[in-house]
C-alpha cells in the first residue's frame, strides 16, 4: 500500500473541518488539503433533507438550524457564501405543560408564562444567579473563574437542588439542559454549565430566540449547504466521504493517517470529530494521558429531532406560536416544540426527543414514538395535529459516525484536571470541533471558529506563515466571548427580580394576616403581566 | 483471509477473562475457547515484576495487589489455584500529613490517627452516615435505591461539601478517593460510590487491612500467578497474547471477531475489557444507543504505583508500620503507602501517586518524580529512605491496552439512565470486567466474579446446559453483597461517636465557659486514646 501525500489532512468534513480547510486555502492557495469523512455526506452534525410537504416536498434541517447575530464566526460564513437567514417565528400562544402528567396544561398569550407568581419568582431569582455567576467564568482558562473547583466539583443538578425552590422550576430546568445539551443536568459539571453560557455571551443567549439568542435566525435552504458550499470552495475532489480514519501514527517527518482503504502522509493532521469519536481513532506514539482522560470524560447527548408537515399551519390560524414546553412528568416524548414553517410556505413543527426522553422513547418502535409525538401535538395544539403529512425524525445516536447529538458535555472534573490538553496540539495533530470553541462553544459558529483557530496553528507550524494582527488575537482566543446579549435583558432582570420579590413578599405578608392568598395570587399575576416580565426560556 | 472456529471467543487474558474460560472448559471441556489479548502478557491489571532486592532480586506486584476473606471468588481462586496468602504487615507507627505543606508530620502509635478531637468526631459520624447510605444500596438494582436519583445526580464532592465540617476530614476524604478509585471525589456519582461500597460490604470493607476488608493479604510469589495459572488450565495454546481485538460483527449465525492480523467466527464473544477499552472495538451492528452511552460516561482512574527495595527495613526497626497517609496539601506526590517487604524477608514500601497527584506528577520526568517520592520518605520515616536499592514504578495510564488503573468509575446520571446496559448481552456479546461484577466490584475477586457470571450466560445461551441451583443463584446475582464485615465496626463505630459526641459537645461547653480550650484538647485526646476509638481507615 503506497501512502499519497498531501500537506494537511483534516479528520471530518462537518462545519469545522471545512472552516479549516477553506481557511487554509484561502492563506495559501497551493497547499494540498485533504478532507477525510466517516459518513456518506459532508455537513457532520448538519444535514437537510427533502420530505412531503404541503407543496410537494421542501428542505428541512435535521441537526444543528439555529444561528443568531452575535455568532460572529457563522454568520460572516454565511455571508461570504452568499446564502441568507430569516428569523424563527414565534408570535401567538405558548403552551406549557409541567406539574405532572395530569396537571393543567397552560397557555398563555404575553410573554410571561403561566407560572404561578412563586415559581415566576423562583425562575428570575435563579437564572439572575447563574448568569451572574456565568459572567464571572474565564471561557479560555477556566480555573482562573472564582471557586472554580467547588464549582466544577458539582453538577448543575446538585446548583439546581440548592438555589431553585419550587418543583416547577426544577422541571423547568431540566427541559432546558435537554434542549441545550441533549442530556440532564445531573450529567455535567456545573462549571461546564457556566462556562457554555459565558462562550455564548451568557444563560438566556442559550435559552432565547430575540435578537443575540441561539434561536434568533434559521438558513434558507438547509444548514448543510454551508458546508456543500465550502466543499465546493476546496475542491469536492479533496473531500472523500466513507473514509472513516482509523489511525493517526507519527513519527520525525510525517504524520500518516489510516483508513480502512488508504494510508496518507503528511505534515500536519486537524482532528474535528467529537471527543468520543476520536477517543477510537489508534494513535502513534499514544497521545498523552491527560488528553486521554480529557477525552474519557466528554459524553455526547442524545437528540432525536423530528419534523412533521401539514397541510396547513393551522396552529397559527388557531393562534398558537407553534411553541410547546412539555417536562418530563408529561408524558410527552418530546420536551419542545416550534414552528418550521419553511421560508417557501409549506406549514411544519419541529420538535426535539431529548436527554432522559430520549432514553425513555429512543428503543420503542419508530411507530410507537410517532404516535406517542402525535397523541401529545393532539392533546397540547388540538385534534387537526392529528392528520399531518408526513413525521420525519433523526436519532443521532443512531447515525454512524455521530453516535450522539447535539454536543460533548464536560463531566464533573473534567475542567480542573485535564482542561490544557482541550486545544493542546499532539506533536502534528491539531484539535478542532465545536467542543473546542470559545465563543459560542457547541454551535455551528463555535465550529467555525474552532477551524479558523486550528488553521492559524497549522499556518503557523507547517507553513510558517506570519500572521496579521487579527490572527494572532484569533488564535490567542484572547478576545471576550463577544457581547453579552444577556446583560440588558439582565440588568432588567435584577430590577424585575427586586419589584417582584418585594411585591411577592409584601403580598404572602398581607395574605398570611387576611387569608386573602387566592386574590393576592390574581393581583400579583395581573400586576406581573402588567410589566411584561419576561422571564421563560423561549428555546 | 480465512476466519478459524472457535465456540467462544474472549476479549482480554485477565483475572475476568481467564475465569469465564476456566468455568467453561471446567463444565464442558470439549468448547474450543479462545482468548484474544492485546498486551504481550496474561493478568490485566495484575502484573508481577521481578525488581533488584536486599538478597538480589525479588518479586512485587505493580498492579492489583491485595485480597480479602470476604472476597469469596478470588479465595476460592486462589485455593484451587493452590496460591498461598500472608497479612498486610500493619504494625508500628503511622504517619500523617494533612493541613498543608508547612504543617506538622504527626505520627502516632494507637489505632487512633492523630487528628484533633473534632476532626475524629467529624471522620466518625461522616463515616457512619456514609455506610448507612451504602447500606440502604441495591448493587444489582441500583435505581432501588431510595432518593436514587438525587443521590445519583451529584459527585461525591458534593456530598462531602454538605456532610464533612473540617478542611483536615475532607483533605483525608481525598486520599481515601484517590487510593480506591485513582480519582477524586468530584469525578463520581455518589450513588456510584454508595454502590460500589455496598458491593464491598461497606464502605470500611474498602479502606481498612482488618480481617474481611480489601488489604487483607497479599498473594505469596504475586496475583500474576492467578492469571498465569489459569492460563495453564485452560491452555497456552488457546491464549493468544498481541491480539488486540478492534472488530466485533455479528450475523444471524455467527460472531466474527477481528484484530489486526486474524479474524474468527464463533458463537459468543465475552467482552472483558473495561469499558473505555471496549469502546474503542468497532461493533457491526452498532452497539445498543444506551450501551455506547454507558461506556462514555464511565472513565477510567489514573494511579501510578512503585515499589522502593532497601537493605533493611529501617521503618520497622525505627518502629514504623511503614504505612503514611499524605493529603493532596502536602507536596509528596503519593497519597498512601505501605510496608512490601516481600514472604521471602526483601524490604520493600509500595506506594500511590493517584487522581489529582498523577495528574500533577504524571507529566514529569521518571527521574523527577522518583526524586519528589524519596525526598518525601525522608521527610517522613527519615534519612535512611534516601539510600534505597531500587525505585521501580509503574504508570498505569501509560500501559497499552489499559490506559489507566484500577476501575472505571461512574459519572453521575449513568447509574440513573444506563444502567441496565451494564451487563445486557448485546446479541452474542456478553460482558465481563469487574467493573461489571455486584460483588466487590472493581476488586479482582468482582473480575472472577464476573468472569463466572458470563460464562454461565454463554452455558445457557450457547451450549444450552442446564445450570446448578447455585449456578442460577450466581447468575441471577440474587445474592447480597456477602456479610458486611464493616457493620460490626459501625456498631462500634455509632456507639464510640455518641459517646465522643457527648464528651466533644461537654468539653467545648466547659471550654467555652472556662476558657480552657487546650487543655480540654489535650483531655479529649486522652480521653479518645484511652477509648481505643478505631476511625481512621487503613488503606
């Protein structure tokens, strides 16, 4: 078996490898750049796919949809490749259904959820907690945050059983680490946790959809054309799909990348799959203890994405947003819901089977999950959800070469022991991926960046290129984490938290001397509409 | 390439995979059974070394050491084998060093640690509480447990941070962390830790060198021999050594296993790799979701053992156990040792560079940290450590096809979400490893244990024997977790912490009240003494 030999080959062809590559190129037009991927497709944890639809078929995404404005990396990404974002739609009524499978289900029209005035109390107090603390974390050396080992010697379960009071926050809760992470909050570092939020500019950008927020924007056409596009920009004849490496041996002169077919030399190799994937590439000289460890303790989440087409959005004729909170003493697979109407018309929702629900759900039968998904739109948005055109999913632990969706969380430890060898370059190997990101950190931009980033290194050591002032800030990853879109909304936060309490606290006073808990709890939630205090997630 | 035939195929030459052969061969002796190894050698995560001694050379264990009465399987072992066993040597002088780098060596005579009143009151009801906790744990039906998930979802740091007054108790909680686990309390689930204690028969079975705890004896000539000695039994030739499985397929009629040079068909595969190992064989059909997601969240410990041989055995002749207790405060890189003088009269301490000190000594040079180790011999039994014959140590992290010692532990959440996939046989795969054992779990005895346990699987599955009453016992693992040899202590142990509670609580009250503070200190220790009060554990 003779090896071919290029200058760099980069391990997965999803957002970050491509980032990388196109990177690479555009520095240096003649550097000989190979794409190496598991999967029979480019994109990672992207992917669009038609299904019917009230038109015929569209496109929906069935991975990573979102991005927002202050997500720097993707969006000049999008830009560059000339391809366009409207934003998600969410106006009309919301539903939440926690407390129970038997418990009422909410609706409600503002932006205020229907929570009781405590549990809204509850919420604010908290979220204004860990974003303060959020904003007290060192993205890049995270043991400089204050307390860093106590905090990374916790879960966020064990922050969450402290500092939240009420059982309807607490499930709250859940739903947002398994929207977020794919996984409960019982199963990573709470410093993780905080250090997540900090990369994306703070906890509500995670939660949101308003302008700054993860949510904020969706890609006409499919997240996945950003990646087609980028393999059109190297050269689809550098990219080879089905070419799962299997080990990566180094010595003086070469790096040499195996797959079950082939064998390449060359000088430099960037690593872009998650953790768990590259903890099963063969390595040598083996890679260092401390990034094996690393690698040990990052488990991927578990997401299963669902799209369901109408003929009719008839949830916005009905006045619903198309958004649906379910906990998990639901009963409903999914923990979220919202409209995918596509940019051409056709009606859909997407939802999300996540964390504990996807456990639950993920080894029934596709047909008893569909079902139970169905059953559960019926019952939240109405008897119409019941004749849809067409329910298509996506287990990702399922899909070869992901094993998990939508990132690798950080177990407890994780962070002061072994978090040097994260970005650490292995003599020639580079680490990319959006684990690696410090902005936006786990998202598509977080990939992009963590490519760019990667590319410097490779520049710097194999081409020995000098880099403009712009790249080096890059790659020293000195900037901030960007804005924090969260602050103003924080800021809010604190005063809403300080009207709310004192409001909260005069009126159980009064309520305890007249017994007159049942109206106070009226006015109290009139007074609190009254104000507009935005406080529920909106994923 | 064609594929041999084999009835069974196992995965690793260990403790767990050299007794699920035996067991098989011993039930049906006309099974063609092999056993594939990655590493040059039998035994896993035992090894024997022949190092420079007083009387020339000698032989010490570099891995897995110790057994217990208690350990029913290994014994049982270890008898038919015909090995013979001697005590842990735990006469004289202890030392302890926690509370600082600047803070006192204190030594001490009694069975009593010298530690200040409220320290041992501390140490004693933290102990007490945590083994009714492990008490109250189902080993095969973990989430049986009460408040299961909640005691699941945070690390053992956590609960240590609620229960653990003192800064010096919870130093000494990292040491006893650090030498049973090779990590620290903050990279555990709780409910993990409850469990693996319970699997012990509490949670002093696992520190102390008491008749029934894990460092009872020692095996004379070294617990390689187990492995060696089975390997005799059931063949040489059916071992083959170099063969480092990375394939495991499966069709309707066959198994097909790969490594690198040869592939073979049979009709069950015993998987007893520990599972960050096992994650890395390619599974074809892939691996259940939940199965792939438990070996993610169980990483492995990192301990660093050496043996250190001298002319005589200074320690003892300057009336010293041997025995030092070292907190990560202290600057020493090990965190235990112990007396090694070898059956045949070789003096020897063996000793621990675990979790967070691996991790910090780990990187440095062979001879750096030998220097640290010495230094810190002398500084604790004297000048006589610096002139030692020979420094032998052994990285475990750095040893092929291990990657770490000595047990895989469990992130938090796995037990609440993956558990059952512990031991599900996966079509022909059936798992073993003593991480997969419900009695002493992580001990050799759990690798024979579980060894057993998958052989009498693949009996019922393969060969459609008709298990024994007790083979069913065994396999149904209805058994309890054996006699706990530590409740008898508890007792003790509850009674002695009344009454030192009500002596402390006095004491303070008077001291208070006299200003007698160090004198009721010095009262308090002798009153404690005198009591013969038994709390500190011996590793």
């Amino acid at each position: 078996m003779t090896a071919e030999i290029w200058d760099v080959v980069i391990v997965g062809a999803g957002l970050s490898g491509l980032s990388a590559a196109h990177y690479l190129r555009k520095r240096d037009a003649k550097l000989k750049i190979l794409i190496l991927e598991g999967k029979d497709r480019v994109g990672g944890r992207t992917v669009s796919s038609e299904i019917p639809a009230a038109n015929g078929a569209d496109v929906w995404d069935f991975g990573g949809q979102w991005v927002g404005s202050t997500q720097k990396h993707v969006m000049e990404l999008i830009k560059e490749l000339g391809l366009e974002v409207y934003p998600q739609f969410n106006t009309g009524k919301k539903v939440l259904h926690v407390g129970g499978p038997d418990s009422r289900v909410r609706v409600y029209r503002t932006s205020i959820p229907a929570l009781s005035p405590l549990v809204l109390l509850d919420l604010t107090l908290f979220l204004w907690k860990i974003d303060r603390l959020s904003g007290t974390v060192c993205v890049q050396d995270p043991l400089k945050t204050p307390n860093a080992v106590e905090l990374d010697g916790m879960t966020l379960q064990s922050y969450i059983e402290q500092h939240a009071w009420t059982a309807e926050l607490k499930e709250q809760l859940g739903v947002c680490s398994r929207s977020v992470f794919g996984m409960e909050p019982s199963q990573m570092s709470f410093l993780f946790f905080l250090m997540y939020a900090a990369a994306a500019g703070g906890v509500l950008a995670l939660l949101e959809s308003t302008p700054g927020c993860a949510q904020e924007f969706k890609i006409k056409g499919g997240t996945q054309q950003l990646s087609e596009c980028l393999s059109e920009r190297v050269g689809w004849k550098n990219v080879r799909l089905g070419s799962a490496v299997t080990a990566i041996w180094q010595d003086a002169e070469w790096a040499r990348v195996t797959t079950s077919r082939d064998t390449f030399l060359c000088r430099a190799v960037i690593v872009t799959c998650p953790p768990h994937l590259a903890a099963k590439i063969h390595y040598q000289p083996p890679l260092p203890t401390m990034r094996e460890f690393l690698t040990q303790n990052m488990p991927v989440g578990h997401m299963i994405k669902f799209i369901i087409t109408y003929q009719t959005a008839f949830w916005k004729e009905k006045g619903f947003s198309g958004e649906i909170v379910a906990g998990s003493s639901s009963n409903s697979p999914f923990c979220v819901t919202f409209d995918a109407t596509s940019p051409r018309g056709n009606p859909a929702l997407v939802g999300f089977i996540a964390g504990q629900q996807a456990s639950r759900w993920g080894p029934n039968e596709p047909g008893e999950r569909r079902g139970a998904v169905v059953s559960s739109l019926v019952k939240y948005l109405g008897p119409e959800a019941a004749s849809f055109i067409h329910y298509e999913e996506k287990d990702w632990a399922k899909e070869d070469y992901s094993g998990g969706c939508p990132v690798n969380v950080m177990a407890p430890g994780l962070l002061t022991y072994y978090h040097p060898s994260l970005r650490k370059p292995c003599g020639r190997i580079h680490w990319a991926g959006t684990e690696t990101a410090t902005q936006w950190c786990g998202y598509m931009s977080g990939a992009v960046q963590a490519g760019r980033r990667a590319a410097l290194e490779v520049l710097v050591e194999v081409c020995h290129v000098v880099l403009t002032a712009e790249e080096q800030e890059a790659l020293q990853q000195s900037q901030p984490a960007g804005s924090r879109p969260s602050s103003r909304l924080l800021c809010l936060f604190s005063r809403k938290a300080v009207v709310a309490a004192l409001t909260l606290s005069t009126a159980l006073l009064l309520a305890r001397r007249y017994d007159g808990l049942p109206r106070i709890r009226t006015y109290l939630t009139d007074t609190l509409s009254a104000r507009k205090l935005n406080v529920l997630p909106k994923w």
